[in-house]
C-alpha cells in the first residue's frame, strides 16, 4: 500500500472516531497525528489506531490536549559551571538500567564517557519502580526488537549479574489457566515458543505437579504455562551496580544534571546545555525514558513519540512469602487491550512478595502517586492467583511510569536527521532483561560512528567485576565473626528488621558513586525496607551520614526531592 493510500485510509478511520478532530499526515517517514481531543485516553486511541506495519514508519503525537495543564519536566535548582566547556567523547543522557549498562560497555573503550541524569541517584524512575523480573520471552512473538533481545538477555543475566556482584534468583514462572479445554491450545502455543520463537524451556505443567511445586496456587488451576528461566533481581541495585562498575572503569556520572537544550547544525549537535554548563559532545545517547522524546525534539530527530503508562506494585512483608516461591499469575484468554503482561506474584531476591503492577495511560511523566482504587485492582486479580493474598501484609507500595512508544516496541538506532545522536528508547517491560544485550548492540555502533573520525582502542584495565558491599544477613557465624573482628562497625546492628549494619551504611557512603542522603542508602543496602520502613532505624543512619560527612544531623536529607523546580507547565499544548 502507498504511502497517499495509507495515509488516507486514516484519515477515513480518524474521521469515523473523531469527526473534525484529529487528522494524519505521512511525512519524513513518521505517521504525526494532530488535532485536538478532550481527553487522554482518546488522544491514545487516536494514535494507536494510526501504527503501521512497517516498522520504519512510528507514529507522532502531535494532538492538543484541550483544557488540561501538563506539567513540565522537574529539574535541579541548581545551577554552576561545574561541566562548564567539557568535551567528552559521548554523553549519555538517562541513569536508568538502559543509560548505566550502556556507560559500563563503553568503559571497556579508551574513551572520555559522562553519564548526565537529572535525579539526586541512579534509578530513580522507571529502572526504579518495576517489579524486577528477568522475563523469558515467553509473551513475545518473532518480529519485534524486544523478542529480538530478550532470549539473549535473559541467558546471559546468570554472569552479568555475577560480575557485579548482584543478586539474581531463577525462580521460574508459572501462568495458571482454569479452563482445561484450553490445554491443546496452548499445548501448540508452547510447541511454537519452544522451537520458532526460541524461548526453549517452555512447557505444559499440569495440575498435580503444580500442587506439588506450588500448593498455595489456586486450586482451580488446570495446568500452568511453566519457564524454569524466569528470574528476578533488584532492578536499582542491578541499575546502580553497572554505573559503579563504568565509574571503575573510568567513566563519569553527574546526578542532579538536567539536559536543557542543544545547538545543532548540519545535522550535528554541537553543544549541549546543562544547569551546570554547556557541553562539547562528539556524539550524545538518548537514554531519557519518558523524556526520550522531549530529548530527541532537542536534538530536532523526533521521529516517534511515547505515551507513559502508570503501573502500581505492593510489597509484603516476609511473613507471607510462603504463598509463593516463584512468580505466578492467572490467564484468561481475552483480548488483552491494556498493553500489560497483566501482573503477577513475584518472590523477590529479598524474600518479599510482590504484586502488581498495573497498566494505566497518562500524560504525566513524573506523577509516582500511588492510588488506592490501584491496589485494589491489582489484589483483586491477583487474589484469583494466590487465594491467601491479603491487603493486611502490604509493608510499602510504589507506582512506576513506562516510557511506551505507540508501536509498544523499542527504538534501538542512530538519528535519521541528527548524525551524532544514537536513540536508545521506547524502553519498557522486558527491558531490564534486555538491558545487557541492547547495551552490547550500542556500544558497537558508538564505537563504529567514533572510529569514522578516529582511531578507537580498547581500555586495557577495564574491569568487569565489582565488589558489592558485604551483606551480613547472609552470611555464615563464621564469616559474620571474621567481619566484625576485622571492623567492629559490623557488629553495631542499625535496622533490625533488615540486619544491616553500621558497617554496611559506611561501605555505602564510601561506594563509587555515594548518595549520601537517607533514601541513597536504603537503595543500596536496604535499611528501612523491612516491617516497619524506617521506624526504628532512619534517625540511626542519620546520624551515621552526621557523622561521615561532618555536617548537622538537621543538614542530612532523607532525599533531595526538595531541590528541584518543575520548568514551566504547558496548557492545552502538546503531550511533548
């Protein structure tokens, strides 16, 4: 089908939906969507109804969204010339698993890298607030970049996750069905995923070996989609642990950095503007998540656009960890209209249960509320999982927002009008899996874009393995006493429900990439995320941070939420 046809044919199909609203128009290989709607479900629609099969064609939204104020992006207050005139060789924009694996890559190159996120820490959106599952790929079919990459990822998580030192579990995933008609059909279904999308562990698990394996399931379950492969891990340490293996290696991370604008001419950025000074990059990576799009618009190649999707996850406490040893869900064969692999039960590396997340549009980027009536939907599902599932073990809860494209795919390519930019976006569910392996593919192009100009060598020190910070909780008497006879601190315990020692918080501020607030500690070695969520332990630890950095316990933030301004909301503008 031409592209004047094609075109059309939305057009007809816009007009029947929304007549007098919205119109399409193909240009420069994007499908832009324009108009103006009342609401952003329809404005969702209205794009969604315009992707194409032709996966170099990606839908922009241009339409208005009357009568509403969409807030702008937050951004450090802030403001010094620490970057002022620095000329690294690449900037990475985004410190989210996508942003820090990809720095860590490039690390194994001699080359000046600088890692730039507008947050006061790593993974402080999406890549923080998932439920840390390494998908097996089982929900994908062949085609797509994230069916592409997921296989791959997933079966090299076991040594990425061992060279820095992270915690990973393969607990194995079971998809519950009740009906057992349905047993022939997703018979064939596991026979395709097995031998033509290569997801290889993929099998039928009937009744009484699912009672056997897991017996809290619902009982009702007939048979269960099983992969032995599906795992988990802690998305921000895993997050955290590549940026401190890059900064081992030479590169360089500054939080509290917001990208403000770029000169580009020729089709070249030139420079990047920062609150801490202008920037001279030979190449820029476009890791922003949500804020991709706002990034690429910067960088004049915003060819694709992304609609955020809120998600809600529960923690519960250890006691009902019981109920589930792997990670479970129920399926029912409905047309799935939400984009959402439908949330689940997961035992976390830590022993917690978690359940969720959710899938709900916005137009907000950075509204991390959490609402009841989400958790509650979220329970009510997953209650038809695991029937002993109660709201009353709910420890803390947290809500994440995906950066989706309208293709619900990733964008994994160099700029098509900007030279010098390399887009890593559209990151959503399974990208943390992905991670590993979509991080490999980038640093071979920056290496081939670099390498046009100059001669590129390898980082003969480079290091790929990181020590973590000794984790006491799980260790022998033996080797706990060893530990404490060798630092005392190690036996003064700070949060009770976690074991964490002073010890540990110490090792903490001291790490490569110290966040010396209370919320920066909890996130790298947990005190504060057992039964009780800082209760007992917060006014210890900051009084530790006190005491290290020599400041007043009142100077010690819990986080630097307070140090950032929001640049100016926009109303019934567009959704960039």
């Amino acid at each position: 089908m031409s592209g004047k046809v094609f075109e059309r044919k939305l057009n007809q199909k816009l007009e029947k939906y929304f007549p007098g609203s919205v119109s399409v128009k193909i240009e420069e290989d994007c499908i832009r969507v324009s108009g103006q709607l009342k609401n952003w479900e329809d404005v969702v629609r209205a794009c969604s109804m315009c992707v194409s099969k032709d996966k170099r064609l990606h839908v922009v939204n241009d339409i208005k969204l009357l009568d509403t104020n969409i807030q702008g992006m937050r951004i450090p207050k802030e403001t010094t010339k620490e970057l002022e005139g620095m000329k690294p060789d690449v900037i990475i924009i985004g410190g989210g698993i996508s942003g820090a694996s990809i720095a860590r890559e490039l690390s194994k190159w001699k080359l000046n890298i600088l890692l730039v996120d507008k947050e006061a820490d790593l993974a402080m959106q999406a890549s923080g607030r998932n439920d840390g599952e390494v998908h097996p790929g089982v929900d994908l079919n062949k085609g797509s970049l994230k069916q592409h990459y997921v296989v791959q990822g997933n079966q090299i998580f076991d040594k990425v996750c061992k060279e820095l030192d992270v915690p990973f579990k393969r607990r194995g995933q079971y998809v519950g069905f009740k009906q057992r008609h349905l047993l022939p059909l997703l018979a064939a279904y596991a026979w395709k995923k097995k031998h033509i999308c290569g997801v290889t562990d993929t099998r039928i698990i009937r009744r009484e070996e699912l009672r056997k394996r897991e017996p809290e399931l619902n009982d009702e379950f007939a048979f269960a989609l099983y992969n032995s492969s599906a795992g988990c891990v802690c998305p921000y340490g895993l997050t955290i642990a590549y940026a401190e293996n890059a900064v081992q290696n030479g590169a360089k991370v500054s939080l509290n950095t917001a990208v403000l604008g770029m000169d580009v001419k020729d089709n070249q950025i030139v420079s990047v503007t920062t609150n801490k000074g202008i920037l001279y990059p030979k190449l820029v990576i476009n890791a922003a998540g949500t804020f991709a799009e706002d990034i690429a618009a910067m960088a004049k190649d915003r060819f694709y656009s992304i609609h955020p999707r809120k998600g809600t996850n529960s923690i519960l406490d250890k006691k009902s960890s019981h109920l589930v040893k792997s990670i479970a869900s129920i399926k029912t064969i409905t047309r799935n209209k939400q984009h959402t692999k439908g949330g689940g039960i997961l035992r976390t590396v830590h022993e917690n249960l978690l359940v969720g997340p959710n899938a709900i549009e916005t137009y907000e980027k950075e509204n991390f509320a959490t609402e009841s009536k989400s958790i509650k939907e979220v329970f009510n599902k997953q209650k038809l999982t695991a029937k002993g599932l109660s709201e009353r073990d709910i420890i803390t809860y947290f809500t994440g927002v995906r950066a989706a494209t309208f293709e619900e795919d990733f964008i994994i390519e160099k700029g098509r009008k900007t030279k010098n930019l390399i887009h890593c976006a559209g990151i959503q569910s399974p990208g943390l899996t992905t991670a590993p392996v979509v991080a490999l593919d980038i640093e071979k192009m920056v290496i081939k874009e670099l390498s046009k100009t100059e001669i590129v060598t390898k980082n003969e020190k480079f290091n790929p393995r990181r020590k973590g910070i000794p984790v006491l909780r799980e260790m022998t008497s033996e080797e706990r006493t060893k530990l404490i006879q060798s630092n005392p601190d190690y036996g003064i315990i700070i949060c009770r429900c976690e074991e964490i020692s002073k010890g540990e918080i110490i090792d903490a501020l001291n790490s490569p990439i110290s966040v010396p607030t209370v919320d920066g500690i909890k996130k790298r070695i947990r005190p504060g995320m057992g039964r009780c969520q800082g209760g007992f332990c917060m006014p210890l630890v900051s009084q530790i941070i006190s005491e290290h950095k020599n400041i007043s316990i009142q100077e010690v933030k819990k986080s630097s939420a307070d140090a950032y301004i929001t640049l100016g909301d926009t109303k019934g503008g567009t959704t960039c």
